[in-house]
C-alpha cells in the first residue's frame, strides 16, 4: 500500500487486468465418409425462400465429375467454377461479388465453397464483401471488417492448409499478399469428407500436407505458445508423423490428414505461425508460388530457426519421393528481391511470434535475401 501525499489518503496499488482475445470458431462441424451427402439437408434450414439462392463456388478440377451431380442445387441455386492454379486475388473476390449482386436482386441465402485453401479463401472472402461495402483489398489485415458476413460453408477437397477452420482469408492484392483477419471470417458450417480428398495429386498431396506439418512446427515453437494452442498443435504434429512417416491404409492416411488440418488449423487460432510463412508470402505476392509450395521451398532452408522440423521434413520428402523446384528466384533482380523482403517484413505478428518482440534485432533484409537466394 502506497500513501498519496496530495490527498493524505492511502493509495491501493490495482493490478491491471490481461485481456484475452475472444476468438470465434466453427460453430458447426460433420465428419466422416460420405458426409457430403448430409448437404442438402444442411442447407434447407438455412434457405430464406425460393428467390434467395445458394452459390457454390467450386474448383473447376470438378467440372463435369460426378461430385457436381451430388451438389443439392434448389430453385435458381448457382455453381461457379473457379480455377485454383493461382493464388486467390483480391481483384477475383471483388468480380465475384460483382457478379453475384448483379444476378440477384438480393443477398443469397449462402456462400458454399467446395475445394482446396484457395475456393475456402475465395467462399470466406466473398461472404464477407457481399455485406461489408467497397474492394475487399480494404479489409486486408487484422479485425478491419464490421458487418457480420452472410452465412457460408467451408467444404475442403484437400487437408492441409487449415483454411477450413480459420479465421483468415488469404489475399493477393495490388499491394500485398495478407489475409483477411476477422471474426465474420470464419465458416458457419463445415463439413468434412475424407473421401472428397481422392485423387488429389501426390507432389500436391504433399505440398498442401506440409502447410499443415510447417503450422504446427512454427506455432509450437512460438514465443506466444500457451496451452491452448499446444493441445491442438502437437495432436496434428503427431497426425502428420502418422501420414507422412507411418505406413497407413489409404482410408486411414485421409482421415488422419483432414484431422491434422482441423487441428493445425485451431493450433495457430490462438497463436500464430512464424518464419516460413512470413517468407512464403513474399514468394507468393511477387511470383505467384502457391501457398502450400511457399512454404515448403521456405522452410527446407529453415535450419537455424527449426533444426528438428526441417530434419523432419526432409525425411518425409525423401519417404515420398518428392523433390523440390530449383532456381525459382535465380532470374530475380535486386527490386524483386526488395519487394519480396517488404512483403515478408510487413508481417509482424508471425515475426515476433518466431522471434519474439525484438525480431528485428534478428531479421534484417540481408538476412532474408542471403535466405530467398537459395530458394
């Protein structure tokens, strides 16, 4: 107790109260075989009337297989195929929106994305800016977005990202690759089949798999680790060990997967991830990589930051037979570099997740084009 000489009173010292971020999750979830044939019955509670449609953007890698005959299309219900060679832009979002409100004189009933990182991206940030006014590059960053988003349903085709559970869009825009951090993010409904994920190319399988393994090593390597992101980041680490070093039936091995996104995904909701995250969006923004591979190209030069997640990584590659592209920034002039190293700089949180609050003294742009050389 302390006695304050201008009152002549004593003063009670009060400690300040810690404010914890209150994060929203996926209120709904089904898992298992053949759950995507529960959609229908999913969305009709759902549908305001015969004039408020369902779209469903989906990853033209369906176009005319069986999956789109089992989409439940009611009354003027719409399916847009997108393609998901490229990262998601924020100028596709804006056209997408365009669209959808000059086809209709109203809101839709919903947003339905069935697909990859990329289509749950897209489905996120289209829900958000067929409510939230102006292009959707206005919302890249951290809780810029106020209106709640229409209702929206994630449906991943492939594991790994985590994007079906987070609360980020992630975004190429005209003047940076960053996501759309916001608590009208995250999916209304998730459904999650682990036979949707077949067929899905090896080199991708992995690639996209490894977004997951890279989360959980830089989130439980983290210096904002706390118990809650450890629960669920060490559950996905030891999937992904299961998947990636194990010897599992086919049916095992995608079940397994899809939980370690789900998992790996949750890991970094109350955390955040770090090193090869932060590179792979400068990757990203200037040449166009795809997440998945970003990260991978990143993170095998990881060494000194992660010597046990890229000795792991490695094993696993090797397991698979799964080589990585050389000389992707060989052509690069001294500006490129410099836009990547910008792009990469920008991302504090997972800097200081890394490295802690005096990253900078660590990281220089020296540091990270010695690192983008290699690459």
């Amino acid at each position: 107790m302390e006695y304050n000489k201008h009152l002549g009173v004593p003063e009670i010292a009060v400690a300040k109260k810690t404010m914890y971020k209150n994060f929203p999750m996926v209120p709904r979830v089904i898992f298992g075989k053949g759950s995507f044939d529960q959609l229908a019955d999913i969305l009709l509670p759902k549908r305001r009337h015969s004039d408020a449609p369902f779209i469903f953007l989906v990853d033209d890698v369906f176009e005319g297989k069986a999956l789109v005959s089992r989409i439940p299309l009611l009354f003027n219900d719409q399916i847009i195929f997108i393609s998901a060679d490229e990262e998601p832009k924020t100028q596709q979002v804006d056209m997408l929106v365009g669209k959808i409100q000059n086809d209709y004189g109203e809101l839709p009933s919903g947003i339905v994305g069935i697909g990859g990182g990329t289509i749950m991206d897209l489905a996120k940030a289209v829900s958000i800016l067929l409510t939230n006014k102006g292009s959707s590059s206005l919302y890249q960053g951290w809780d810029l977005v106020h209106k709640p988003s229409i209702y929206h349903v994630g449906i991943p085709t492939i594991s790994g990202t985590g994007a079906e559970v987070s609360r980020t869009a992630v975004l190429l825009g005209p003047q940076k690759k960053l996501g759309i951090n916001s608590d009208f993010t995250t999916f209304d409904q998730v459904v999650l089949d682990p036979d949707l994920t077949q067929g899905v190319p090896k080199e991708q399988w992995f690639y996209t798999g490894m977004d997951c393994f890279i989360h959980c090593i830089e989130s439980l390597d983290g210096t904002y680790l706390n118990a809650f992101s450890q629960s669920y980041g060490e559950k996905a680490l030891e999937l992904c060990k299961e998947v990636y070093l194990g010897d599992l039936s086919a049916q095992e091995s995608r079940d397994k997967l899809m939980m370690a996104s789900w998992h790996g995904g949750m890991s970094i909701a109350y955390s955040q991830v770090g090193v090869a995250h932060a590179m792979s969006y400068g990757l990203g923004f200037l040449l166009g990589v795809r997440h998945g591979l970003g990260n991978c190209l990143v993170f095998q030069h990881l060494e000194e930051f992660y010597p046990e997640g890229v000795r792991l990584f490695k094993i696993m590659q090797h397991k698979h037979d799964i080589g990585m592209p050389e000389g992707v920034c060989s052509q690069l002039s001294d500006s490129d570099f410099q836009t990547m190293i910008r792009v990469s700089l920008s991302m504090k949180p997972l800097w200081e997740n890394a490295l802690g609050p005096k990253w900078q003294e660590i990281i220089t742009p020296a540091k990270l084009e010695s690192i983008y050389r290699k690459i």
